[in-house]
C-alpha cells in the first residue's frame, strides 16, 4: 500500500499565469504617463470584440459593474421579474435587487450544475421581463431552449458568461445569443486583468448607452479629451457611473487574451487528468459534461462530496488544506445566504438539487502553471483525506 507523503509547499485553489510579456507592457503603460482609460483600453475592447464575434465589447471596471448597467440598460424596474439560477456568485442576483427587481430561481441539473431549462415555463409569471442564465465553470449552459422560451414570451436574455471566455454553444461564442453578456478578469478567471470585466452585445443603440453609463453619462469617448487633438468640453446625456476600464488592467489583458486560447488548452489536459485519476474514487463526484455540441474551457473542477465519503464537504475541505491542497466553493446557493433566505423565505426548501449540492461542493485546484505532478498529488490527498478515520 503506497504511503501518502505531504508535499513541503501549498498548492493554492488558483493562481494566474503572468509572465514578463504582461510585467513588460505594464511598466510600458506606466512609463507612458497614461495608466487611466485610454488607447490600450480601446485596443483590448477591438481585440476582445474580434476574439468573441461581437460587434460591441466595452471594458469595466468589474464583470459586477456589467451587471449593474447591463441591467439599467436593458429597463428593469422595481418589481420586475427575472428568472435565474442558484448556483452562481451573489453579484448576479445582488444586482437584480439592488435594482429593485426580483430574483427568481429555476433548480439546476444534478450532473452539470446549469440552469435547468425544462424549468423555465414554470417560473413565468405576468411581472417576468427577462432571464439570466449562468454559463457555469467553463461549460455552456443549454442557450436554444432558454432562446425559445423568451422570445415566446417577449423576454430579454442577459447572459452571466463571467466563467466563460472562450467557451462555446454549437460552435458560438457564448455571451452575446440575445441582448447582451458579461464576462470577467478575476485572477481566478481563464484570464485576468487583475479586476475587470466587459459586457458584449450585437445592439448598437444598447451599446451607446452601455457606453454613457459606464463613464459618468458620456455618451461619446471622452479618454482623450486631455490628449493633443483632444477637446476638454463634454456632454453628460444621463446620470452614469464611474466603472470605466484602465490602461493598466488593459496592459495585462491584451496578452492574456492573446493567449487564452493557450491557457484553456492546458487547463482542459490538466482537467482530463483529473477525470482519469478521480475515475476511482467513487466517494467525490466530477461534474458532468452538457450533452450537446460544446467546447468547455475547464475554468473550475467541480467535485460534489458524496454521501458515501462519510465526511462533510467541509471536513473534506479542512482536510485537503491539513495537506498543502487549496480549495474554493462555487457556489453557496444563492437563496440559502442570510440576506435573501431572510427576504425571501419561499425558497427556501423548494430548490432540491440546489441546495442538495450547495453542502458537497468543492472546487479543487486547476490553473496553467500545475503540473501533471501536482494533479496526481490532489488526487492522493483526496484518497488520504478521505481515508483519515476508517
């Protein structure tokens, strides 16, 4: 019987993958004396918007700050309705209420943990104005059938693609099927600008606003107004925010995006490691893969604790890290967190699956820079945990 044997140094849930290409073309921008909005913010956006095939992308301060005007935007007012998944980050739902919108959740399928589709009928109601499903940990979430049902009904559909750059549905870059997406740039992301995010869409009109809500109610560009040629007088059109998106997240981003492509490919060999090896403990369980034609971008490993592991998730979890292993939870079910659960009680209890793998996820590590050494160590110590006892 081999004999575990813990590894001296920490193995973190993430870590981004910046190399001296990104550490050079930030120090350019700083020499530059140009480190706010400016022309390598543009050229992200051109290069974002040409890797997505969409004609509007517009950089943010944070994939949050997408959600928030990519909502005021698109019309919700107070009482609204918007259909949406409990397995997702609190931002998604946090923004629809600080709106004064209601959120309203549809139960995910066991395997893949995506918004369940066949579910949709059911949550309509005469106040529903819109659906936001969640593309979640790097697979697609089933867009035709969502599709379906809202333009049966005259809905919008707001897609959180904040897991999602360069994941695909049936050979389409997710996040711009219907009005608009959101993506974000969280160094735990497929790729990162240290903070940030950007919302795409195919409407010219909604991207003029997007772009004035963005920056102070700005409607036309207003980077260069203290540049030479550039003219300091300006026109607010609306009362807009400040989340506009910097020529130092910019400088990370250009090459990061440049080479996402290189990131996922990694991560998806890493990922199928990960499937070979976990094949033979039955007691932790990997997300299952969407049934359609996809491409998944592998941003998270999912493993739901089993009943059968006879530890709880969050034992399983202290365990790993007694053994140098870092671990995420993605997520909490959103209606079960004290703020909404208190507001909304009726939910509570009627989101089975939800909330059945709420208590048994756990996300263990998956970036870039591991070795295929350090994805055989995860799998050890998960062996070891969950052998410590018997």
């Amino acid at each position: 019987m081999r004999v575990f044997s813990k590894r001296p140094e920490f193995l973190p849930f993430s870590r981004p993958t910046i190399r001296q290409v990104e550490i050079d073309e930030v120090v350019a921008t700083l020499q530059s004396g140009w480190i706010t909005t400016g022309p390598r913010a543009e050229r992200f956006e051109r290069d974002f918007a040409a890797y997505t095939g969409f004609p509007h992308a517009l950089a943010l301060s944070s994939a949050t700050a997408g959600l928030h005007i990519g909502l005021l935007a698109l019309g919700l007012r107070p009482g609204d309705e918007v259909i949406t998944t409990p397995i997702t980050w609190a931002a998604t739902v946090n923004m629809i209420e600080a709106l004064g919108g209601v959120p309203v959740y549809v139960d995910v399928h066991r395997d893949t943990l995506q918004l369940d589709e066949r579910q949709l009928f059911k949550a309509l109601s005469p106040r529903t104005v819109g659906i936001m499903p969640v593309h979640y940990a790097g697979a697609p979430c089933n867009l035709d059938p969502i599709a379906k049902v809202a333009c049966a009904k005259g809905l919008w559909i707001f897609e959180d693609a904040a897991h999602g750059v360069g994941t695909r549905y049936k050979g389409r870059h997710v996040g711009g099927d219907d009005r608009l997406g959101v993506f974000s740039f969280h160094p735990i992301k497929n790729m990162t600008t240290g903070e940030g995010g950007v919302l795409v869409t195919r409407d010219e009109a909604l991207a003029q606003r997007l772009q004035a809500l963005r920056f102070h109610g700005l409607e036309k560009q207003a980077w260069n107004r203290y540049a030479e040629g550039g003219t300091p007088q300006v026109e607010v059109v609306l009362p807009g925010f400040k989340y506009n998106f910097m020529d130092l997240q910019a400088a990370l981003g250009i090459h990061q995006l440049a080479s996402v492509n290189e990131f996922n490919a990694r991560r998806r060999e890493l990922a199928d490691l990960y499937d070979r090896l976990l094949a033979e403990v039955p007691e932790v369980e990997p997300l299952g893969l969407p049934h359609f034609d996809h491409f998944h971008t592998r941003h998270l490993y999912v493993v739901k604790v089993l009943e059968s592991a006879g530890i709880s998730r969050d034992t399983f979890i202290a365990r790993l890290k007694a053994r140098n292993v870092g671990t995420g939870i993605h997520f909490r079910a959103v209606h079960t967190q004290p703020y909404y659960a208190q507001k909304y009680p009726q939910w509570v209890g009627k989101l089975p699956v939800a909330e059945w793998v709420s208590e048994r996820l756990c996300s263990i590590p998956l970036f870039p820079l591991m070795t295929e050494d350090d994805v055989v160590y995860v799998v050890e110590a998960i062996k070891d945990a969950l052998a410590e006892g018997r």
